[in-house]
C-alpha cells in the first residue's frame, strides 16, 4: 500500500496536466500513488496520463469538492496530498513533508509557495503570513492554506469529514477551519510549490462576493457545536466583520435585500451569543 496518496483534480486543463504530473513524478519520496480525477473534461485530458503510472478517473462534472471527494473514496495512502492541476511541485516537497510528519506526529504540514501570475513572480502580502500550531484563529479572516501546498493524514478526513459539495469555491477555506479547530498544524518555511494564476478560467473569476461562501462555512462551523468558547468567541466576530463589510458592499451594488439579510445575520450572531471569558 502506499504511504502518500496525491489527488490531482482537473476540468479542461489539458494544457497544464502535463506539467502537474511531471512535477509530482519527478519527487524524490517514491512511496506514492497518484490519482488524477477528470471532473467532466472534453478537451482530451486522458492522453496527459497515457504510460504513466497513474491512476485516471474520469466523472461527470461536479465541481471541485466532487472531484476531491472522489479522489478520497479511491485513495489507499495513510496521507493524502492533493495539487491542483494548474500548481507545480517542487521536487523535495513530499519528502520534506514526510520526514517532518513522521518524526513529529503532526497530522497536517503545508509549505511556503512562490506566486506567479501570467509569467511574473509575485510578491505575497502580510495578510497571507502563515502560521504552525493552533490556528484557528488565523484561517478565520482568509485561506491561508493552499490544497496544493498541504499533505494531510488520512484520520483527519475521516475525523472531520469530505470537502462539502454544496460550496462551489471556498472548499478549501471550510476545510481548514474544520481541520484547524480541531488539530494541530505545522508551517514548513520553504517555498516547495509555485502556484500559478491569472488564468480566464479560474474558479476565482467565476463567482462575485466569495466571502459570502466563507459566511456560510462560518456559520456551519457554529451551529456544529465543535468549537471550544474562545474558539466560538472568535468565530462569531469574524462573522460579524465578515457579514459587515459584504452587507456594505451589496447594498452600494443596489442590492438592497442581500445586503438587509447579512446585516441580519450579523445581529442573529449578537454580544448575547458570545461566551464569557
């Protein structure tokens, strides 16, 4: 059985397939599996694998989080690591990730990236820092755990359950917070991925006002009754900000009943609920 199962998930991005596979094949840790789910695709993605060592599934198209969840139901590794099709690894990424998690015991490790988009390297922003230990806390305001970057030890899938499908993007973001408040993490400080963006087709671009997506996995997240009280403390002012400031934005787009129901929301999730020190 091999030790690390990697999922790459693709839609009609045939284009960059290649280079994802060439760049998990090319790790220097062998004990793998990978596992390439096609969501859907039509522009001849299958012939990316032809020869290779990979296992290739291809589904009706379903969004990412099907796409994911599929990969899981077939994975046969104690870890899982997923990269989305457009990312690259660098070529010590799994081994480096491996030796820490063996040697520590830490569930979920995930690295540093380089940023390019269309071509040009970019530089991340203080608000994207990332963090090792407890948290929570940190993944409340944005995602700051790329999928691409993180290797993840199957028990704590099956703990906290599949990507939720009903979310069309900021999968990962609910992810990580149900991950988060429950374990331990680690930071490895080396740029060992390079995501790539820019691109016309990225979920991204597909969808307006994505905090509301982050909304809805904070107020799952709450109703769970999984959160310790200072977690919940910090949960629910984030909600409130959150629910604010997207509030705000709506109703300056002349949306005025969308913007009225995140503001009701925000009073839904009042001082009152908030636990005491």
């Amino acid at each position: 059985m091999p030790r690390v199962s990697v999922i790459i998930t693709t839609f009609n991005r045939r284009r960059f397939l290649k280079e994802a596979l060439a760049s998990v094949l090319a790790q220097d840790y062998r004990d793998k599996e990978i596992i390439v789910i096609d969501d859907g695709s039509t522009d001849g993605s299958r012939a990316e694998t032809a020869g290779l060592p990979v296992r290739y599934v291809w589904k009706e198209n379903a969004g990412i989080s099907s796409a994911r969840n599929a990969g899981l139901d077939i994975a046969r590794g104690d870890y899982i690591a997923f990269l989305d099709v457009d990312d690259l690894w660098k070529k010590k990424k799994l081994s480096v990730q491996m030796d820490v998690m063996e040697r520590t015991g830490i569930p979920l490790t995930y690295t540093d990236e380089i940023w390019m988009r269309n071509g040009e390297r970019l530089n991340q922003k203080l608000r994207h820092r990332k963090y090792s230990g407890e948290i929570f806390e940190r993944c409340l305001p944005l995602c700051i755990i790329s999928p691409s970057s993180a290797v993840i030890h199957r028990g704590v899938i099956d703990a906290v359950g599949p990507f939720d499908e009903s979310l069309p993007v900021c999968e990962d973001y609910d992810m990580w917070l149900r991950i988060t408040s429950r374990y331990p993490v680690t930071f490895i400080e080396e740029k060992l991925i390079i995501k790539r963006g820019g691109h016309s087709d990225q979920l991204s671009r597909a969808y307006d006002g994505m905090d509301r997506f982050r909304i809805a996995s904070i107020v799952k997240i709450l109703e769970g009754g999984t959160l310790s009280p200072g977690q919940v403390r910090k949960a629910i002012a984030e909600l409130r900000t959150k629910c604010r400031i997207y509030a705000g934005g709506a109703i300056k787009r002349g949306k005025k009943d969308e913007g009225e129901h995140y503001l009701d929301l925000a009073s839904a999730y009042g001082e009152e609920m908030i636990p005491a020190q």
